[in-house]
C-alpha cells in the first residue's frame, strides 16, 4: 500500500515518512507542494493508495489547493491534513474537510507521531470493512408503498452481517412489515448497487401518484413518501439531477395542495405518524410556511416552491433525530450530550447544504440563503453567522417562525387552546421585523374558523 505525504520541509517530510514506513508495511510518497502532489494524483495508479497527508502552508500550492482538488476527484480519499492552526476547520478551505469524508482528520502541529499512525492504521482498517458496508439503509415505511421492489432486501444482523428477506420481484404485503416493525425494526437494506434502481423505481411511483387526480389525503401520503424518499436519496448518493426532477414534482404538489386552502388541522394530523422525524418534521414545515406565505399573500408559485424546497433539503444531514433536536438547543448544551464532531456537524449544516445547493442546477434561487439562515435568530445569537433580524432574509424569518411552530407541536396532538398559548409564545420571542409578520401570519391562519 501508499500513502502520499506532502510537506515542503524536507527534513520533517524525510523523518515522518521514514517512521510511517518503519511502522506500517507501507511505501510513502514524498512530495514538497500541493501542485506536485495534484500532477502525480493525475499521473499514477491510485488502487493502492490508502491516504494523503498534507502540511497547509506551501509555495507552490497549498494544502486546501489538494483538499479542494482530492474533495471534487476523489472524494472517497483519507485526506489527513497536519497543519500549526488548531482553527483550521473553522476555515473557509477546510470547511467540508471533516464531513465530506468521514475518514478525513486534522492533527495539530507539533503532532505525536504515534497518534497520526493510529490515524493511518484507523483508515486501513475501516477501508477493510468497507465491502461490508456496501449495503445502504432505507426505512421500512418506504416498502408500503413500494410493494414489488426491483432489488433484494436485507435486514442487518450486525456490522459484519446481512441477512437476504426478500427477494427482487417478489411482494411485500403488510403482514411481511408488521413482522418487523413489531421487532422494532426501523430500516431495511439494499445493496449499494442496487440502491440507485430502488430509488428510480420509488421515484417513478410517487411520481405517478402525484400526477395523478388522487383525493388530497392520497397526495399528502405520497408527498410524504416522496420527502422521505429524497432525503434518503441525498443522504446516500448526493443532490444530483435525478432528484431534483423528481424534487421539483414533490414541492410542486405541496404547493398544490396549499393552494386548495385545506384544513391545516387534519394536514399536520396526516403528516405526523411520529416514524420518521426528518421527513415529518420537513413536511410540516413546508405547509405551515406555505400557509405563512399565502396569508401574506405571496401567491407566486416560485415563493412556495421555495419555502417546500427548502423545507425539504434543510436537515438532511441531521438525519439522527437526537442531533435535529439537539441543533434547536441552545448551543451550550451541546457539548454536554455530543461528541465534538456532532456539534461541529450541527454548527455546519445550513453551511453544508447551502454550498451544494449552490452547486446544483435546478433548484430555485434563494432556497440556499433560506437554508443559511434557518438556524438564525431574531435576537441575533443563532447560528452559524449570528445575524439579526435586520439582516436574515425575509423568506428565511417566515421559515424559521414555521420551524419553531412545528418543533413545538410534533408528536402531540394539540387543542386549539394549546395552538393559541404556543402562538403567544411565539409572539413574545419573535417580535421584531419580518419574524413579527410571521407571527402575525401564523395567528392568523390558525384563527381562520375552517381551520379549527
Ligand atoms: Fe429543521
Ligand atoms: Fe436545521
């Protein structure tokens, strides 16, 4: 195996790589820039290469000038990056370094040697277990719909086990789930390989259904399965073309559906089965905005498509309902329940989806500065960037009022008493600017006698 070390001191880099080969059965590459280090990525067989090391500061190309290269050529590549500022990834350049891989690491100058040969032997041995987890999870609520999955499924034993249920072709019936939903089995697995056929042949469903002149309630389960389905998508795969297709069809008939002026009551009801967190929560958020925004009378599909767009991409890499819950703490609490690359994760999500977003063709304008801003605060102390009302997006005050507004009433049922006191609360942390407006809309809305 190789590991490609990149550091322009020589003596340092002679040292290092002499140790790291004396300790492990390996052969290091040494290389003094960030530039040379990128002609020989592009000039070599990279099959046995486990991992780069790189120093930041060098003449002739930086250390982010690699992690820039390696993020978009070979994001599966342990990028370990050795560098004097302990503030590294808090840096624009290192931003995704500790999420995009997670594999990746930084280690502080002076490092202890033995500390970044743990990190390597670390990568060799998960590199070892990856074939095992070549398997991606999808929730079981997805098999109801999809009734002939195209793919085998699994159910995992453990990490290192696998165990085939199903066949591909073969029925699903609800007596099948039950089975499992009673053991407390929240997710399925399909092979890696086969995850992007099983998303095609969902999508295609939902998206049938969509089309399709079904009673509201049919379209709201299917808007439902078509959230979760996406999220499971971007999670596993990434934001790419063939979702937003389909994306743009699932907000489109949430905007639809909105415009029908339906009992919000009975919607938020429909929309809770307390089974899936993110895309509840994400759902609901889509439809209280849009209330939100037609009682403002932003009536222009491109504003809800917005709103629904945004709601549906937010959290997506929060997908652990504790850390989404967690992320609306207050941030001194985070340490107390999280390991720091939890909290870093929480700190980083809006950043995180707001940059792919910006990458990705297809997707409205401003989706990614109301995802920027959707854990900001009227008062100023939300994060990541602590800006006031003054400065958050109108559009982002409306969707953070419906976050909050949603946070308070998943997982009950509530009266219209407990709706009214929960407003009033609102009304005394939102009061100021467009949040004020928000708040305004919201009382509104739930006041309006079809919906109560
Ligand atoms: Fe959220
Ligand atoms: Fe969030």
């Amino acid at each position: 195996m190789k590991i490609l070390y990149v550091e322009d001191e020589e003596a340092l880099l002679n040292l290092i790589s002499m140790e790291i080969e004396a300790e492990l059965d390996c052969q290091v590459i040494e290389i003094t820039s960030g530039n040379k280090a990128i002609t020989w990525l592009k000039e070599n067989d990279l099959s046995d290469l486990k991992a780069v090391i790189s120093d930041h500061k060098m003449p002739d190309g930086s250390g982010a000038v690699l992690f820039s290269y390696i993020k978009e050529n070979h994001p599966t590549l342990p990028f370990i990056l050795t560098t004097g500022s302990a503030e590294a990834n808090n840096t624009k350049e290192f931003a995704e370094l500790l999420t995009v891989n997670p594999r990746n690491s930084i280690q502080i100058k002076p490092f202890h040697l033995d500390i970044l040969i743990e990190k390597i032997k670390d990568i060799v041995a998960s590199e070892e277990n990856l074939p095992l987890n070549n398997f991606l999870r999808v929730s079981h609520s997805r098999f109801r719909k999809a009734q002939v999955p195209p793919c085998d499924i699994y159910l995992k034993m453990s990490d290192e086990k696998y165990l085939k249920i199903s066949n591909a072709h073969e029925e699903i019936t609800e007596d099948f789930l039950e089975k499992y939903v009673k053991k407390g089995v929240d997710y399925f697995y399909v092979t890696a390989s086969d995850f992007q056929l099983f998303s095609k042949y969902y999508n295609d469903l939902v998206k049938n259904q969509l089309q399709q002149n079904n009673l509201i309630e049919e379209k709201v389960d299917y808007q439902l399965q078509g959230f979760e389905s996406i999220q499971d998508y971007v999670q596993n795969i990434g934001l790419d073309g063939n979702v937003v297709e389909t994306m743009n069809i699932v907000t489109k008939s949430s905007v639809e559906v909105m415009r029908n002026n339906p009992d919000l009551f009975k919607l938020v009801e429909r929309m809770m089965h307390e089974e899936n967190y993110l895309s509840e929560h994400s759902i609901m958020i889509s439809y209280i905005a849009g209330a939100l925004a037609l009682e403002m009378e932003w009536v222009t599909s491109a504003t809800l498509q917005k709103l629904a767009t945004a709601a549906l991409l937010h959290d997506i890499h929060l997908a652990d309902p504790h850390l989404a819950r967690m992320s609306h703490r207050p941030e001194e609490e985070w340490g107390l329940e999280l390991r720091p690359e939890q909290v870093e994760l929480i700190r980083r999500h809006p950043i995180i989806m707001a940059d792919i977003i910006k990458k990705t063709k297809g997707i409205e304008p401003d989706v990614d500065v109301i995802i920027f801003n959707h854990h900001e605060t009227a008062d100023g102390h939300g994060y990541p960037r602590r800006l006031d009302h003054h400065k958050i997006f109108p559009l982002a005050a409306f969707f953070i009022v419906s976050e909050c507004f949603v946070n308070e009433i998943y997982g009950k049922k509530p009266s219209k008493q407990e709706i009214d006191q929960i407003i009033k609360q609102l009304e005394k942390k939102f009061n100021k600017g467009n949040f004020k407006k928000a708040v305004e809309a919201l009382q509104k809305v739930f006041s309006n006698p079809y919906h109560s």
